[in-house]
C-alpha cells in the first residue's frame, strides 16, 4: 500500500480533518495561523479541525510559538505515542514480532522459531499470544491499538488478505488470515508478502526519497519487494517478485521444489547453498548454518556464497534493465552473511546491465537488517490508518462517543 503523501504547498481541497492532518503528520509543529496560511481555510473551521483532531489524540499541544505581541499562539503537532501498532513478520522457521507508535518506532519486540507448516491455526494463536505479551509488557492494552500488519512467506490476495497458493505454507490458501487475528483484536489487519514489507521497512529506514527500490530477500527462498513510481508494486495475483522461479542461464539441470528445473532458488537459495556445503562434507542444513561457517571465515562457506551471489545478480541484471531501480537492497540470512552474496550480485549486475540503468545504481545490504519486515509492515498499517478518510472515519466516531 502506499503511503499517503500530501505536498504542503499545494493548496488544499479537502473538506475533513483528515486532510488538515496531513499537514502536521511530518510531526512540525503549526499554529493554527500557519495552518490557515497553508491550507486558505479560515481560521474557524482550523480551529474546529484541530480540535477534532486533538480529541483523537493524534494531534497534540506542544507549547507556544513566538508571539508578535499579545498572547502567544499554541503549536500542535501529530502525537504519534498516542497509538500503538502490531506488526509480525513470519518467516519459514522463525517470526518477529514488534509494537510501534504511529511513526513507526520499535517500543518493544520479541524474536522466536517457528515453522510456518505447522498450519495456520496454531501459527495464528502463537502470534496472538505473543501481541497481547507485547501489549500487556509495556503497558498497552488493546485500546491503544490502531491496526496489526503481518507478513507471510507467500502471495498474498491484498484486498483480502489470503494467501494465495503459497508453496512453503501448506494448509494456508485462502485461510482468512484477518478475521482470526480480529476475533481477539477489532482493529484492521493487513497481510502481505513478507518480502514486500521488508521493502516498505528499508525505505521507510533509509531510503525515504527513493521511488524506484528492490528489496532482494536472500533466505530459504529468494523474492523481490518491488517499490516502483514510489507505489509497492504486487502484480495482478500478489505473486509480482518471485525472483526465486526464474531460470538461470546454465543452471537447467537442477530440478527445483516447484516443478521446474534450473530455478534461481534451486541454485542459491539457502537449502540449495546448504546442500552444496554438505556435499563437501560440512554439518550444516540450513541458511542460518551457511551464515554462521562464513562468518567464521570458512573458505568453502565463503566461495558458495559468492556464487549464489553471481546466480542471484544474473537475474537481477534483466531486472535492472527491465525495471531501471535507482537502489538495490540485499536482506535474509544468506545476504546478511557479510559482503560475500553482495559482492556476487554486484559483479554480475554491473557486469550484464546496460551502461545507463547502473549509472546510478546502488546496491548494498540491508540496514534494517532483520528488523526490516516489522518496520515494514508497522508502515503498511500507518500509511493505511492515517491517510485522510481514516483520520476522517477516527473524527466521526470520537464524536460519537462523545455525544453518547
């Protein structure tokens, strides 16, 4: 989902709060003047806006502004503390979950194994457990809660927030993520892939002004998060970044989980790179054991990882000339394994793309790091429950608890 952004100069023709709010959600603080000057709406109907919005509790007074003479005018800023949000990102054989205020800030979070076969059920439990523990630790209840985002290793129906035949979540299509997670919590609930809203997390983090970004997943299974025109893009089905099914040139012989042969995950996906490993004699089994023996300086470690890396860049190079991204971000257990895969994918990109889509290209490691999937999905929920009819919807039924 993308998030809404509002151009503080162009002149405002909206008629709710919400729109008024877009205006103080940077967190500068305004007068209500300043407010007036911005958006050429009288000061009465900024002074009914602003009040609406401060018993939201999203806006707040903080202080007062330097006075021309007479009594100084109060500043108002978003107040973004005044609501949490759940996020969880569910991997193949681990979750993170976390609790953030509406700017995205991590207050609190909590990491465990968890294998995504277990089945939607008790998976679903599990997390709700573990989102009331994180409530109840810092001292929130669910009053507090503005929305839950969660990200799952598969495609995912947004409109619906299904999984759609995702292959390494058996049990899970068309399980009806949202309404579980809503019997216990009644707030929104967002679901989508977990490559996407790592994508959304390291811009959100680092690249704020980026518009054209891929955020490469290098872990069990390899996907794309694709921000392009500075929208997330998911494809007609939600199965948009499947980098992992694409066949590599050379590689036709390797028969893959999905059916085909030759797949960029058969290749350098972490089972592939461990098997690899294991075939050379080493005790190793999963993503995670690869990592640990390369950061260890482990020289087979380091080669098979370098070569996953050139596989993983030989695709990513039709992309970059197909999609002309202006960053490439490396995540996931493998690509986290020191500049090894990075190094890889850099020397095939450059290598195989055009002269001028890699003009400016930039492609690092993540610096969310493993983090970035809980940011991520905390943006999705924000950019969901503060864009203007949603502020607008949060006015309305304050009121009319108010008046009852």
């Amino acid at each position: 989902m993308a998030l809404t952004t509002i151009n503080p100069k162009a002149p405002n023709t909206g008629t709710g709060a919400g729109d008024l709010f877009q205006y103080l959600r940077n967190g500068q603080p305004r007068t209500r003047s300043e407010l007036a000057t911005l958006t050429g709406l009288s000061r009465s109907t900024i002074a009914t806006r602003v009040d609406a919005l401060l018993d939201t509790g999203l806006v707040g007074a903080v202080g007062a502004a330097l006075s021309s003479g007479g009594r100084p005018p109060s500043t108002f800023a978003f107040a973004p503390e005044s609501r949490t949000v759940l996020a969880a990102d569910l991997g193949a054989a681990h979750a993170i979950l976390g609790l953030t205020d509406l700017a995205g800030n991590i207050i609190d979070h909590l990491r465990a194994d968890l294998d995504i076969t277990n089945g939607p059920v008790p998976v679903l439990d599990w997390v709700v457990a573990r989102f009331t523990e994180l409530l109840q630790r810092n001292g929130r209840d669910a009053s507090t809660l503005s929305g839950i985002a969660i990200g799952v290793p598969g495609p995912v129906a947004h409109s619906t927030g299904r999984p759609t035949k995702p292959p390494i979540m058996p049990g899970w299509n068309d399980f009806d993520i949202p309404g579980t997670i809503q019997q216990t919590f009644d707030v929104p609930v967002l679901v989508d892939n977990d490559v996407n809203i790592m994508a959304l997390g390291e811009q959100s983090l680092s690249w704020p002004d980026t518009e054209n970004l891929m955020f490469v997943k290098v872990a069990t299974g390899i996907g794309v998060g694709l921000i392009s025109g500075g929208a997330l893009q998911r494809g007609a089905q939600g199965s948009a970044g499947d980098l992992g099914h694409v066949q590599v040139p050379g590689g036709a012989s390797t028969p893959c989980r999905c059916g085909n042969t030759g797949c960029l995950e058969a290749l350098a996906g972490g089972g592939a790179v461990a098997a690899n490993l294991a075939a050379q004699g080493y005790a190793v089994h999963t993503a995670s054991d690869v990592g640990k023996l390369a950061e260890d300086n482990n020289t087979a470690a380091i080669q098979v990882l370098r070569q996953a890396g050139r596989d993983i860049g030989s695709v990513l190079a039709m992309c970059v000339n197909l999609l002309n991204p202006s960053v490439i971000v490396l995540g996931g257990r493998l690509a986290s394994a020191g500049e090894h895969v990075i190094a890889g994918v850099r020397e095939q990109v450059y290598f195989r793309s055009t002269p001028l889509a890699t003009q400016h290209l930039v492609i690092v490691g993540s610096a969310a790091a493993d983090m970035a999937g809980v940011r991520g999905a905390s943006m999705l929920v924000i950019g969901h429950v503060l864009a203007p009819d949603a502020v607008d919807h949060q006015v309305m039924n304050r009121a009319a608890a108010m008046a009852t």
